[in-house]
C-alpha cells in the first residue's frame, strides 16, 4: 500500500523539478544546457532522431545530422556558370590565393572545395575528410568515390577563415552530356549543401546570363531554402550604364522561370576582383552594393544559432509529415493477398492521400515533400514493413516545437547579450571600413569633416542673397518667413522639421545668417541622396555657435 504513494511523490517531484528546470533552460533529464548548440543537439538527438529512425526519414529525405553539423562555422556556399568568377570572388573575399585554386577563362574547378581555417596551409582529400568526426562532411560518404575524388578541403591560417567557411562548386556547364559524365548526382549534393550552408551565393557574368539545364537543376535543388539564397551579377564593371540595365532586367527575368517565389531576389551588382574598374561611371554603385553584401556575410555568425534552429524546426516539420505519410500507407496495406497491387494503387493515389493527411492532420500543402519524388522512392519499398503510427513519438516532436524551442530562442538572445559573436574581419572585409577610402567618407554629411574652413561657407555668399531677401529683423529671420524659402525645395514637412531642428543651433525658433545658410547646406545634402544625422556634427556647426573660441578666430580671418 506505500508503493503507490511513494510513485506520486516521486512523480510530483519530477513534475515541479522539470518547472524549475525549464526556467533554466534545461532538459528533461535535469542537465542544464551550457550552450544554444548543445541545447539543439541535445533536442535533437532526444526527440526528434528517434522519430527520423523509425520511419526511414534518412532514406528518403536527408541523412542524420552530427555533433559537427551543430558546432560548425557558418558557410557560404557558391554556385554558378563556369568562368563567372567563383574562386576569383573567394580569393577577393581572403586576399590571398588558398591551396588547391585554379583560375582560368575555361571551365577550371572541376570539384568541390571547402576553404576553411587551419593553423597549417594545405589540401584534404575527400576520402580523408569525410571520416574526420570534427569536419561536417561524413555524410557525404553517401555521394560514393566519383564524389570524394572531387572533393577537397583547403585549409589555410586566414582572419577571414576563423568566423566562416566557404564551400567552391565545379563551374555549371550547359547541355546534357557534362551532367552524364560527372560520375555523382550533382544537385543531389547540392541539396545536401544546401540544407547545411547559412548563405546560398548564385554566380552570373554580366555576358552570361543564359541558365542551362544543369543550372536550373541547381538551383531548384535550393526548394525551400529561399531565404538563404543571395545574387550576384559579377563583371558588371564590362558593360556601361545603359547595358547593365538590360543585363539585370534580363538576369530577373531568367531567374523569374526558375526561383518560384513571389518576392524578388536580391541581386548585388559590382566587381568583385582587385583588378581596376573598366568601366568608372558607376562606381559609387559598385561600391554601396559591394558594402550591402559585405554586410550580409559579416552578419553570418551572428544569426548562426538562429539559423540552425530555424533548420530543425524545418527539418522536425518534414519529419513529423513523412512518419504521417509511412503509417498511413502501412495502415491501407492488406494483410495477405494482393500486396503488389495495393501498392502500385497507393503509390498512384499520393497526392489524394497528401489532401487527406492535410486535412486529418490541419498540416500545410507546403510541409509535404515533392510527390514526384517520393513516388520514385516509395517503389523499392515493401509497404508491409512500414512502421504503424506511434503517437508518443510524434508527442515528443510537438512538445519540442512548443515548449522546448522557445527555451533554446531565449537562450540565443540571453547568448548574444553576454558575448556577442564576432563578425568576419580581415582579408576584403578590413579594406574600406575606415579611412578616406570607407563608404560615404568625404561626402553628404561628412563632407568637409577634415577642412580647415566651415564648408558651408564656401556657398554662403549665395544664401546670403537669399537670406536679405526674407526680411531679417535684428539679424533673424523667422519660422514663417524660413519656411516659405524651405518649401521651395520640395521635400516632405518630416524632412523639412528635421532640418530645422538641426539648423536651429540656438533653439530660439529664429535663424540668423548662418543658420539659414547651414538649413540650405542641409537641404543641398539631402537633394543628392544622402542620408541626414541624427545630430548636427561638429565641422557643420556654424562658428559663431560654437564653444571653441580659436574656430570662431578662424572663420573670422576667412572672412576678413
């Protein structure tokens, strides 16, 4: 009679002590997680495996993921037409040539390279690198030794190394007797990258715009990773103005009949070789979008953790609806007579059965695998040797999505607080970050942030005109009169108000000479497309407004 009682305590026990532990986001077993990536290890290999184990998950769709999968640096994979610039992008990237790399007009990297970082220069082969337990790659085993003779890995001691790896694929071909002779299912491999990698770089050459067969296969083997994929329109230094536009109007298009997303695709232009520009006139364009997609790559580690858990919580999705599909074609299976029959019926009747598992289940149409894919796969497979449902096994999946994923999010954050992660620096990142070559150094606001003189000055005999003629009363004229001038320049009241807030030096709702001056220097910025302060910087202050006598001394002897 005590061994029902001493069961509830003990249960009531473990029920408050699993409270208590999930505020500390730890697991069921009481073990706190030290990290956001032992967190998702662990939830992976506790709840969601099993479930993949069962059903086959690894068969049909992706192979089980590894401690390594979990710790790895972010990657960014890149993929395009052969002679677009791939390798040539990635020694841009590190600033110096890494071991392994071939460069030429004609189709040159003939395999896969991943460039990561290591203390000492030099090449791994494939077969070496796919039974290395601290490398990502041993599941690729799976593509056979066509695969892993193209398959290397090149190690280098590189700043740029230390906070990501980046993945250089064989240039596509066009036509269909290249893709017979590699030897190994290219966009399968693809595929495999694609669900690994943090960023997805598609390559094109302003004089390539065209995408073969080979190509489109690559890209569609990227389905459902859309948000990592960015574009890159190299080389667009070769053509002037008028061309590049035909060119990007001509490369969305193309891209338009292959990426079936409604939202556009961002597309970087520039040039990304340190070879001189041939073409000048859009260089400040070539340099913003260079910047644009810099940024894109330094953010990398920091959404590295996030990005892995999003990858699980799609991949426990897929599961979750292919251990539904398994069960149900186990369940219509008779017991004895007319197997084969039965089977080739189902196997037909898919996309009537994905309706119904939709509606049973309240899943949506877009979590189901490819149908035509899975019909292929499902004929080498005995129907009756299917697992049955089991539920707790999907339990166990739904729980993690619900309640423990929201853990591992706040730990992400809790994380970045404490230490926030590095972002890449060295090779072409440390390049224009400072200095008179950094973005925007010397122009709009900055302009004139290292001359002697107040550069508003240098136009001020003109706003002087303009000033006398708005009826300054004891050398100021007021908000009403300002205003009207103001108008005059088109902007929104919200600009506008910001201006004067700036150029109100004194805040007596009044401006004097030099502060009009400064509201028409403002104004003159902001008509050329650059962006307004949040604060008025010291070199625009006028000088009778500033706290530095030997300033004004200055102005003042300009002006004499």
């Amino acid at each position: 009679s005590v061994e029902p009682d001493t069961h509830s305590s003990l249960r009531s026990e473990s029920m408050f002590s699993w409270v208590k532990q999930e505020q500390g986001g730890s697991n069921k077993e009481g073990e706190m997680y030290q990290t956001v990536t032992e967190g998702l290890q662990t939830l992976y290999t506790k709840k969601l495996l099993p479930l993949e184990e069962t059903y086959l998950f690894h068969d049909f769709h992706s192979p089980a993921l590894e401690a390594a999968d979990f710790q790895s640096k972010p990657m960014v994979l890149l993929v395009g037409q052969y002679s677009t610039g791939k390798t040539t992008f990635i020694r841009y990237l590190l600033e110096q040539d890494f071991p392994g790399m071939r460069i030429g007009p004609e189709p040159t990297t003939d395999g896969f390279i991943a460039v990561m970082y290591g203390e000492n220069e030099g090449v791994v082969p494939g077969n070496a690198l796919v039974v290395d337990p601290k490398k990502p790659f041993r599941k690729l085993n799976a593509f056979g030794n066509s695969f892993l003779n193209r398959f290397i890995c090149s190690q280098m001691p590189n700043q740029v190394l230390q906070s990501i790896s980046i993945i250089d694929t064989p240039g596509i071909l066009s036509g269909e007797k290249q893709r017979i002779s590699r030897g190994y299912d290219f966009a399968e491999v693809l595929r495999w990258f694609g669900e690994r990698v943090d960023r997805i770089i598609l390559l094109f050459d302003a004089h390539k715009l065209d995408i073969s067969d080979e190509f489109s296969e690559a890209i569609k083997a990227f389905k459902g990773q859309d948000d990592k994929i960015r574009v890159v329109l190299n080389k667009a230094d070769q053509v002037d103005t008028q061309q590049l536009m035909r060119v990007y109007g001509a490369l969305m298009w193309s891209l338009g009949k292959v990426i079936n997303t409604p939202e556009v695709v961002r597309v970087y232009l520039g040039s990304f070789w340190a070879k001189p520009l041939q073409n000048t006139e859009n260089r400040r364009l070539f340099e913003a979008e260079s910047q644009d997609l810099f940024r894109d790559i330094q953010s990398l580690p920091r959404n590295a953790a996030l990005r892995k858990l999003n990858d699980l919580i799609k991949r426990a999705r897929l599961a979750k609806v292919h251990a539904y599909i398994i069960s149900y074609l186990k369940k219509e299976m008779p017991s004895l007579f007319g197997r084969e029959k039965k089977k080739d019926e189902l196997i037909q009747r898919l996309p009537e059965i994905y309706t119904v598992l939709q509606r049973e289940h309240h899943i949506s149409p877009g979590d189901f695998p490819n149908v035509t894919k899975m019909q292929d796969m499902l004929q080498h497979y005995d129907f009756s040797k299917f697992p049955s449902l089991k539920v707790k096994l999907i339990e166990k999946v739904d729980k993690m999505l619900a309640s423990k994923i929201a853990v591992l999010m706040a730990m992400i954050r809790e994380e970045e607080a404490k230490q926030p992660p590095a972002m890449v620096s060295g090779g072409a990142f440390e390049g224009s970050q400072d200095g008179p070559f950094g973005q925007g150094y010397g122009e709009g606001i900055s302009a004139g942030a290292d001359a002697e003189d107040w550069i508003v000055s240098r136009d001020k005999h003109r706003y002087d005109e303009i000033f006398y003629t708005l009826m300054p009363v004891n050398g100021k004229i007021t908000g009403v009169n300002a205003k009207k001038e103001m108008m005059n320049s088109r902007l929104p009241n919200t600009v506008l108000g910001k201006i004067w807030k700036l150029a109100d030096c004194d805040q007596d709702g009044m401006l004097d000479d030099e502060e009009f001056a400064l509201a028409q220097h403002l104004i003159k910025i902001k008509l050329e497309g650059y962006e307004l302060p949040t604060e008025l910087p010291n070199h625009l202050v006028p000088p009778s407004h500033r706290k530095n006598p030997t300033a004004d001394a200055l102005y003042n002897h300009i002006e004499d």
